[in-house]
C-alpha cells in the first residue's frame, strides 16, 4: 500500500512559486539573483487597506468565527465592485469568499466536476488549472494556441476539441502567462457558442484591471448574459491591490454552485482569517487611484521588457496586452549549437550563469517559450534582461 496517495502524488509543485523560492534562497545566500519568475507586484499594498486591517485586529468581533462563505458585508461589497468594474449584476449570496484565487479555482471544479468530465483549457495556461481539474477527478484537454493567433482560442478549435464528455470551459483574458487579451467579439462569440453547447465557463478575471494601449477587458457573462447560468467568475484582490499575502479571493456562481462551495469550505477551511477579509472589504470598497498608478509603472515596464527582449539574438516576443507577463520565444537560442535544448534547462543554466530566474515555459504548456514578469523595479528589470542578452549574445 502507497505511503502517500496517487492523486496527490500525481500533482506538480507549482512551477512559479519553486522558481520564485530557489530565487529567494539564492538571494539568502549572498547571490545577486533577479527574479523574473514570481506573479507578484512589486508595491507595498496601500495605507488605507493596511490600517483597515490594523483597526479590526483589535475589535473582538473578528477573533471569532464567521459565516464560512465570507462575511456578509464583505460579500456584498464584492457584489458592488464586480457591478462597478465590470458591469455584472450579482447577489451577494452568489458571492463566495476564498482563501486567496487559488482555492476559488480549486473549489469552482471540486463544485463542477464529476470524475471523467472534461475541461478544455486554452494552452499556454496557467500551471494551477490543469492540477485543480486533476484533483476534481476532471481530465484536461488542451487546446493549443500560437504566437501567430495571438495566444487566442478560436470557437473552431474549441469545436474540434468538444466531446459528449466536455462539461467545462475554463476562459483567462487578460492571460497569464502570455499577456493576451480577447477582444470583444472573439469573447462574445466564444459565450455564445459555449451557451449553445451548455457547456459551463470557469472565467478567471484576476487581471480585469491590467489592460495596456488599446486593448480592453471584457467578462464573459456580461457580455453574453444567457452564459450567467453556467458561469463561475474567479477574481480576488492579490494583484489589483498588491495584496498576494493576505489571501483572499472569491468566486461568483449561480445559486447552486455558490451554495455547493460554501457547504465544501465549511468542511474544507472555514471562513477566511476575519482580519484579511476586512482588509479586502476596505480595498474592494475604495478607489482605485493605486491600481491606475501600478498599472502606470507596469505600462512602462512592459514596454522596456519588449524592447530589450526583442533586442536579444534568438529571442522573439509579443507586445504583452495585459496583465504583467512577457512570453517571449527562445526558439532561435534553443536552435544553436551548444545551447540548451529545452527552455527547462536554458531556464537553469541561466540561473546558473548570470543570476537571473526566469520560468520555462515547459510549465504553461508552451515548451520554447518563458515567462517573464515585469512586477519589479525598473533598474531590476533593465539589469536582469541586460544579464541575460549579454550571456545569449556572447
């Protein structure tokens, strides 16, 4: 008898966090190590939310227990900023508090899925999904798509993938780990045909704020209002308020799967720690002049990633749309004699050589490729990629 059980052997530590840790412990030792590797921004998370969480770590009321689906007020603030920034009409008792976006994806197809359903999931995606489907019992089909569409799914690719077993659709703009962002047509026709196939949509919008040029977000069940039936919305506030470290996230779902996941975490986690969820109540409730001043910097890192990228021997990148990802190609580096052959192992000996942590696209369904965040200080950003060309170029 296995000491440790298949389904959770069978799961892969995430990518991003190993990169990001080897990092950190690098740095710990001495290292001049820049890390490219963590979805993390940069900024301290705003005074105001702070000194929220400061006042209620001294009210009793918040020592204790709460309703495990979030608390009320909390809830109903969510419900208001989904209506506010994208314009979707919610109840909060549809409204699901988690700890941090990871577990409302866990919980969206622990909710959904039956052992051999199947999700499809536009590949390069990132590295929790197809994890979180394993762990549901779901089977993930993959979907490939291409620098030269953009990194979108088309409704014909969707289509050819579709079987009697398709129950899911999982659906990320602005996209981690590429940076694309579907336009509105491509959003709307891509509802349209998943209402016509009553195929359900997980639609991860953690990245609604990080859009760039003219590119715009754009949330499926606005868009098409008839999807809203068969519609979960993951969201949270660890990336449009600086706030990785305080976990909290949340889903919106029908009546039925929003009952189902809060009946899960009253046996899964209970409520999130009260402090964090009043943390969170302060920044879903406030302005969002920080978020306009973080995706400032982010606009201006962004085009300096692209630029020095694009500048290096081999490399070829996309001009990211949103969120704060580069995905560039090391397709022509891979192709040198004496050069690595996988990303994976350019990934290390890069490490290795210059001190730079970049993670490979091996772990986004996207061998030859990297992600790169621009979530870091100006001078980081120029050096790290200046170490890596000069490297690569010599």
């Amino acid at each position: 008898m296995a000491r440790i059980s298949q389904r959770i052997s069978a799961i892969a530590p995430s990518a991003t966090l190993a990169v990001d840790a080897k990092a950190k412990a690098l740095r710990a030792q001495g290292a001049p190590v820049i890390s490219f590797g963590a979805g993390e921004p940069d900024f301290p998370t705003p005074e105001s939310i702070v000194e929220a969480a400061l006042a209620a770590v001294g009210d009793t009321r918040n020592h204790r227990y709460s309703p495990a689906g979030g608390l009320p007020e909390l809830r109903e603030a969510i419900a208001a900023k989904t209506r506010r920034d994208s314009g979707y009409e919610v109840d909060p008792s549809q409204v699901v508090v988690t700890n941090g976006g990871k577990h409302a994806v866990y919980n969206a197809f622990a909710v959904l899925l039956d052992p051999g359903d199947e999700v499809l999931l536009p590949a390069p995606y990132w590295t929790t999904y197809p994890e979180a489907i394993a762990l549901a019992g779901g089977t993930t089909v993959e979907v490939p798509t291409t620098a030269e569409s953009g990194f979108l799914a088309t409704v014909e690719q969707l289509e050819a993938a579709r079987t009697d077993r398709t129950k899911a659709l999982v659906f990320v703009s602005p996209s981690n780990p590429t940076g694309a962002v579907y336009p509105r047509e491509q959003v709307e026709a891509i509802g349209r045909w998943a209402v016509d196939h009553g195929i359900w949509v997980v639609t991860d919008e953690i990245y609604e704020h990080l859009t760039y040029d003219d590119h715009q977000f754009s949330s499926l069940p606005v868009v098409v209002p008839e999807l809203a039936d068969r519609c979960v919305v993951v969201n949270g506030v660890a990336k449009t308020y600086a706030m990785t470290g305080w976990r909290v996230g949340w889903l919106i779902g029908p009546a039925d799967a929003a009952a189902a996941a809060v009946s899960l975490q009253s046996h899964q986690t209970s409520n999130v720690a009260n402090v964090s969820q009043q943390a969170a109540l302060a920044a879903v409730s406030g302005p969002l002049d920080a978020v306009a001043e973080m995706r400032a910097a982010f606009d201006r890192r962004r085009s300096t990633m692209h630029r020095l990228l694009n500048e290096i021997d081999g490399v070829a990148c996309m001009v990211p749309q949103g969120a704060f990802y580069a995905f560039p190609s090391f397709a022509g580096v891979l192709d040198r004699a004496g050069m690595p052959d996988t990303t994976a192992d350019l990934a290390a000996w890069i490490l290795e050589q210059v001190q730079v942590a970049i993670v490979p696209g091996e772990a986004f369904a996207g061998p030859g490729y990297a992600r790169l965040s621009f979530a870091l200080g100006d001078d980081d950003l120029s050096e790290g990629i200046g170490r890596i060309a000069d490297l690569l170029n010599s």
